[in-house]
C-alpha cells in the first residue's frame, strides 16, 4: 500500500523516509497516468480543427498497462510497439513539445513531423519503433533481444502489442523463437477484445490467449490492465521470475477501449458493441480507480488538483508550440526516410 507522509528531514526514521518516498512515487505515478490521459484528451479537442494530418488511435482506458509496464521495467529497457502508442511515448518521455510537433507534423517534432502518431519513436529514451501494420514489431523485439544476448548484454526488450496480433503467425513465430532462445524479451498483450469492430471470439479459434501461451516455455501472467497496482504488481513479478530462471515473460492484460478505433470520438452508436452503464465505466476508467486508490491512501484533492494544473499547462505549453513551429522544408523530403 502506498502511504501518505510529510517530506523527508535527515533525522527522520527509515520507516517514515519509506513511506514519504511511496508517497512521492504515488504521485509522480499518478501524474504520468493524468499526462498520457489529459494529452489524448487535448487531441480530442484540437483534432476537429483538421491541423493535425494524422490518424490518431486513441488508448483512453489502457493507460495503466503502459505506465505500470514502464515503471516496472528495469532503466535502459528498450520497448517496440504498435500505431495505439501515445502512452507508451508519454510514459517512457515524459515529454510533450515534441510528442505534439510529431502529431501537428512540425520539424521540431519526434521525427521532425515524418512519422506522424503512427510510427512514433524515442530511441533515446527506449522506445525504438511504433508500425501501423499489425505484428510487425514482434520480430523486430526479439531480434533486438537476440542481438543483446549476442552480446552478453543484460537489456530487457518489451515488446507491446494488442490482441490482434496475435492472429498473425509473426507473433507465433517470434515467441517460439524467443522461448527457445530463452530471450530476455517481455511480451505485452494489451488486449481489448477488439480488432477494430471484431471481438475475439470472431476470431480466434482458441479459448484463451494466456492458456495457449502457458504451453510455451516462458512466464506467464494476466490480470486487469485498466488497474495501475494490478499492472505494476504483475510485471514486478513476471521480471523477479524472469530472473530467477531466464525465459521470455508473458503479460496478458486486459482493458476496454472507451473510443473508436481510430479518431477521437466515442462509437457505442455503431452497434457493434454496448455502452456500458456509468458505474462500469467508472470501475474500467485506470485514471478514476488511480484515483480513488490514492485518495484511500491519504493523498489529498489538494495534491491531486495541483498535479492536474500543472499537467494541464504542460500540454497547454506543448499544444501552443507545435502549433505556432514551422513545418520541415522541402530540402528535407527524403531525408530521414528509409523505408
Ligand atoms: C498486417 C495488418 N493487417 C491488417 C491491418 C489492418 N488493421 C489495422 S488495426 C487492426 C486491428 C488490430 O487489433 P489489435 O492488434 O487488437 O490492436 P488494437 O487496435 O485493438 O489496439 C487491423 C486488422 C494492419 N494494419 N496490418
Ligand atoms: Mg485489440
């Protein structure tokens, strides 16, 4: 449990040090879940006025997988993922004056506005390659992964992906590549049922995701994605085992997806799915449920006001600048371009 405490004096008790370092880890968690949320929430705002050129696919209700994986994740991890990917950036960043040039396709974003929401990237700070074309960054991890064995090198791969993938025979592949390796990669499913408009049950001629990979030689957990603790918690332990006896760890974790594949908008109109009541929604929201953790905790709206201010005129910062920054020039073209 975290626990609330005033900041740490020099003469103070190791108990009460520990505690006030929870509280302050707590905090800094819960501003990293309000940034990627508040960030997809100022997408929704800006994107009707038509600047930014870019599908954008939303993750509103999977935040905790990222930020829990992320800080799990032991420092130098190197991360590959999909186009839903503004939360693992944001998590694994921090920043949004770039993250927003990317979107409004600006020089002074990620890829100097090349790359678009799709393909974004942070290699400086692990996150190497985001696609659009679904299970291709699966072989890319574990080659990643391959080549830090090679090398005798401890990085840990994490490789995020949504249950779509899984359908595709790179995935199968790559993971019996990875286990028969024994690789140092983290698999991450984030599975919302949903591949666009199909539940899986439309697609997969299995039960279940983590009872087929359990016949493979890794760890396997699954849990509730849309909870912060549950997340952090699982990873915790599927890293302390990967340890233990190296083998590929495997996470399933599953959320819902409060928006439309792609776009900014909710689509419970369309009919391929319900609208859950306003109390579900409440129990799948990771933001409201970090919330209500941290209040139970003793942190105080005081503390969690403040931090969605300064949240706020971050993006309010970013949003402005890559609003008003200058597009690449045409010299730049092809530059930066490999594929
Ligand atoms: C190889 C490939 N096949 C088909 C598509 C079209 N497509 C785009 S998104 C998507 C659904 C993927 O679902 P999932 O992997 O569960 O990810 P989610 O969108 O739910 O995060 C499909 C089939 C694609 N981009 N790439
Ligand atoms: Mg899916």
């Amino acid at each position: 449990m975290l626990q609330k405490a005033s900041p740490p004096t020099l003469r103070e008790a190791p108990a009460a040090r520990e505690a006030s370092v929870k509280h302050a880890e707590a905090l800094a968690l819960y501003r990293k879940l309000l940034l990627v949320r508040r960030a997809e929430e100022k997408i929704r705002e800006e994107y009707p006025t038509n600047d930014m050129k870019t599908p954008v696919h939303l993750g509103i209700g999977g935040e905790a997988i990222a930020v829990g994986v992320c800080h799990a994740a032991p420092p130098g991890a190197r991360a590959f993922g999909t186009y839903r990917n503004h939360a693992w950036y944001l998590a694994m960043t921090g920043e949004t004056d770039r993250f927003f040039g990317e979107l409004y396709g600006k020089a002074i974003g990620a890829a100097k506005g090349k790359a678009g929401s799709m393909h974004l990237a942070a290699p400086q700070h692990g996150l190497i390659a985001t696609s659009a074309v679904v299970a291709t960054t699966i072989p890319l991890a574990v080659g990643a992964a391959l080549a830090h064995q090679y090398r005798d090198e401890p990085t840990l791969v994490v490789s995020f992906f949504g249950d779509g993938a899984v359908e595709e025979g790179a995935f199968w592949e790559s993971l019996n590549f990875a286990c028969l390796k024994r690789l140092r990669i983290l698999f991450v499913c984030e599975d919302n049922d949903l591949a666009i408009h199909i539940p899986t049950s439309q697609r997969q001629g299995f039960r279940s995701i983590p009872d087929v990979v359990r016949g493979f030689r890794c760890h396997v957990m699954s849990g509730a994605g849309y909870d912060l603790r549950t997340v952090m918690t699982s990873a915790h332990t599927l890293l302390e085992r990967m340890e233990t006896d190296p083998r590929p760890g495997f996470l399933h974790l599953t959320y819902f997806r409060f928006l439309e594949h792609v776009g900014p908008l909710e689509d419970f109109h369309a009919g391929y799915r319900q609208k859950p009541s306003p109390d579900e929604l409440a129990r799948l929201d990771p933001v409201r449920r970090f919330e209500q953790a941290l209040r139970e905790d003793g942190v105080t709206d005081h503390e969690l006001e403040a931090l969605r201010l300064s949240v706020d005129e971050q993006l309010t910062r970013s949003v402005r600048a890559a609003q008003q920054a200058p597009f690449a020039s045409p010299a730049e073209l092809s530059t930066d371009v490999w594929a």
